[in-house]
C-alpha cells in the first residue's frame, strides 16, 4: 500500500506552468445568428436558428425571425454553416500525453474528456486552472490512478489483496476521484471487492475486464463502462469461435449490456493504429504530438514493421472489432467516443474525429455517432449542462462550415469553437494548434 501514500501525499505538489492562449475578446453577450441547428436531443437539424449565449451559458435560442438580439451582443453570422454541441473524448491519459494535449483537443472541438488514468496532482493543476480559466483546455473528469494488480507505471497502484482493493477505493473516494479505474491484472477477489466497496461509496467504476472475469460476470457486478474492443477477448475464448459461434455469444452478450447500462468505449482508433501504425508514414498531425511519445512511438513502428504477418493479422482483427461495434450498436448498446489519448499513435483531438468516422464505418449513422461524442458521455456522467444545445446548458459548441450530418467526415470543418461561451475563431484556433505544436516540441 505504500503507492497509495505516495499518491496522497502528491497531492501537495504543483506541476509545471503551462503557458495559454487567450480567445478573442469579447462583449458580454454573444450571438450566432441564421445557423442550422443540429442540438444532439433527438429534433431534426433546424435551419435559421439564433442562440443567444450569456456568460457561460445559452441563455435563449429560436428561430431567427423572431429571437431579439440583445443591446450591444457581439454577433456571429451563423448563415450556411452548422452548430453541434462540443465534443467528448472519454478514453484519454492527458498527464502521458502531454501539456500540448489540451490547446490541440479545444481547437479540434473537444471541450470535455474523461480522463482514465494520470498523475493526479499535475492533471488537477490543470483542471483547476481550466476551470478558473486561467488555462485553456477541456473539462475534465478523472479517475487519477488506475488500481491494478501489478504496477504498469507511475499512473497504476498497486493492490495486493481484497483488503487493500478496498482501502484503496475508500482513500481514492476521499482524495475526490470522480470514478474508480481498473486494469487487467486484478484478481477476481480484487475486482468483486473493489465492485462492492465502490457501490457502497455510491462510485462508479471503469476500465479494462481483469484477466479471471469475464465481459457478462463485469456487467453483473455494475462495471459502468468497458474500455478498448479487444478487451471481450483477453481471457474468454471468443476469438477461437466459429463466426457463427461469436455472433450468436456476442448478441446475448451485448443485450445483457444494455439491459444492464453498461456503455462500452470501443476506441477503435487505437486498434487501428496498432495494426498498422499509420501505414509507417508521417502525417501532419505527428507535430501536435509530444516528442518524447512520438520517438517512442517510432522505434515501436520500427520493430512492427519487421513483422508483417503479425500487420495482416491485426488488421484482419480490426474488421472483426469493427463488426462487433456495429453488433453493440444494434442491440443498444450505450457507445461511447474515445481514442485513448496518451502516446504518439493518437492525434489529440484530431483522433476523435478519426473515431466518430470508425463508428460510420460500422454501421451507426453520421447522427448517432454524434451522439456517441455529445449527448451519450453527458448522460452517463450524469452531466446535466452539457451534451446537447439548449437554454441554460453551458455554451460548449462547434460551429462547422459543412453538414456532418451528410458526411461524417464534415466534423473536421471546424469555423469556430465556444468553450464556456469564450469563442475561439478560426484565427484563435490556429493559435491554439500553434502553441500544441510549440509545447510538443518541447516535452
């Protein structure tokens, strides 16, 4: 248990400054102007409509013939162009990632994420100074360290019983975690008990399947959501299935899943990424990335690539968890945008992007992978004022110049970007990248 004081006693240190990029200045009162309306509730697009922002909030919204526009509002013509709440990442490790993570994540739309996994006194030192907006960079909810069975890292601590799977979860509960993470190499002992002890603090709790339990045995004991595809296979023997076999195992399952709310957060991306490693290639997104993960990054593509039957097969894997995607989605599933944002394999921000076009792919409309990155994450947070566009809820939006919702992919025609009803154009934006790419070159 010793891991466990080292975390507490963390909690009294300051991470690094961060510098920040300021958003345009403004009135008080902001107003975009003849914009089609895509709130994420369930209501068709709605063409020509006004949303009055306030603060931090949406304080009025309707059809622009008869929404009055307040005395002295700074007014953004909304005209040919398209608003959607703002998006969630909810698989992310930002203290691996980086300080550069959090410009890069805002100027892609994301202005929430949940965090599974991070040094905690660096990450709260960041969501403290978001929050008084002295920072710019996502909400964040976070588990802070991950309880495991063995220590994979300064992020996991370390249980070695029962007994401590508790007391863990109890000072975890009393540090002020939002959830509780687990991996894998947790016992069925540990788990069960780290379940009870979370239900009886009235936690949640997340993450990896351990080893000794399987996906049906994790839902039963109200794991609230299960990370990454390829966990239904670590320890069952879905894999060695006939096709027939795992489809018919895959739907019971999946309907015990959503009669049991349990979400899943596929984050095919990272799959997809560790199958064939960008093609071995660079892209343009590799400068918003922190060096030190991208040159890790490289030397793992470098070993990769001497083993292309070991590419072909993950590859071919990846079809199958594309399927079983689709399969979530059609038993109802709650899925979930994430991209397990932490090394030089993920874009932050631009990833999310590559997810919600990885859920189109299998199987769910452009709308309904929407609300997988909106207003899915807000309910299961239970975060009333943010997932959808209406009066009150918080002014978290991305204004896009082209229809997601005839192309997915129009999610990247990113004009502007309100975060707490600060708006940042399309000039603040490059700022944003500019500084991502700055700090990445210095981590």
């Amino acid at each position: 248990m010793k891991n466990l004081f080292i975390f507490v006693a963390l909690l009294t240190l300051l991470p690094e400054f961060l510098s920040q990029t300021n958003p345009t200045p403004q009135s008080n009162s902001l107003v975009l102007t003849h914009v089609t309306l895509i709130d994420m509730t369930g209501a068709p697009p709605r063409p020509d409509m006004t949303i009055v922002i306030s603060g931090e909030r949406i304080t009025a919204l309707g059809p622009s013939s008869v929404t009055q526009v307040p005395k002295g509002a700074r007014v953004v013509d909304g005209k040919s162009k398209f608003l959607i709440p703002g998006l969630w990442d909810m698989h992310v490790h930002l203290t691996d990632a980086k300080a550069s993570a959090l410009p890069a994540l805002v100027a892609n739309g994301v202005t929430g994420v949940r965090d599974m996994g991070s040094l905690l006194p660096q990450l709260d030192n960041w969501r403290c100074r978001i929050e008084n907006q002295l920072l710019v960079g996502p909400r964040i909810i976070r588990a802070g360290p991950v309880l495991n069975g063995k220590a994979f890292g300064p992020n996991h601590l370390e249980v070695g019983d029962a007994a401590e799977a508790r007391s863990a979860v109890r000072t975890l509960n009393k540090i002020g975690v939002d959830f509780i993470k687990i991996h894998a190499t947790l016992t069925r002992e540990e788990f069960f008990a780290i379940a009870d002890e979370a239900k009886r603090l009235g936690m949640s709790f997340c993450g990896h399947l351990p080893i000794g339990v399987t996906p049906a045995e994790a839902s039963d004991a109200g794991q609230a959501s299960i990370e990454h595809t390829e966990t239904l296979f670590v320890g069952t023997p879905y894999l060695q299935m006939q096709r027939e076999d795992l489809l018919k195992e895959m739907t019971s399952l999946f309907q015990r899943f959503a009669k049991n709310g349990t979400a899943y957060t596929p984050t095919l991306i990272m799959y997809k990424s560790s199958a064939d490693w960008r093609d071995f290639i660079s892209h343009p997104e590799d400068k918003y990335v922190a060096r030190s993960a991208y040159e890790a990054m490289q030397q793992s593509a470098l070993q990769y690539k001497k083993a292309p039957e070991l590419v072909a097969g993950r590859k071919r894997v990846l079809e199958t968890l594309i399927m079983l995607v689709g399969m979530m989605r059609q038993n109802g599933v709650k899925v979930m945008v994430g991209t397990d944002l932490a090394d030089g394999r993920i874009f932050p921000g631009f990833s999310v992007h590559e997810e919600l076009a990885l859920l189109v792919d299998a199987g769910f409309t452009p709308y309904e992978a929407l609300q997988s990155a909106t207003r899915v994450p807000a309910a299961f947070l239970n975060l009333a004022d943010t997932g959808t566009i209406e009066q009150g809820k918080r002014a978290d939006l991305v204004l896009l110049n082209r229809n997601p919702l005839q192309d997915i992919h129009n999610s990247t025609s990113i004009e502007s970007v309100l975060l707490r009803g600060r708006l940042f154009d399309r000039q603040a934006l490059g700022k944003l990248l500019a500084e991502a790419e700055h700090l990445a070159s210095m981590n």
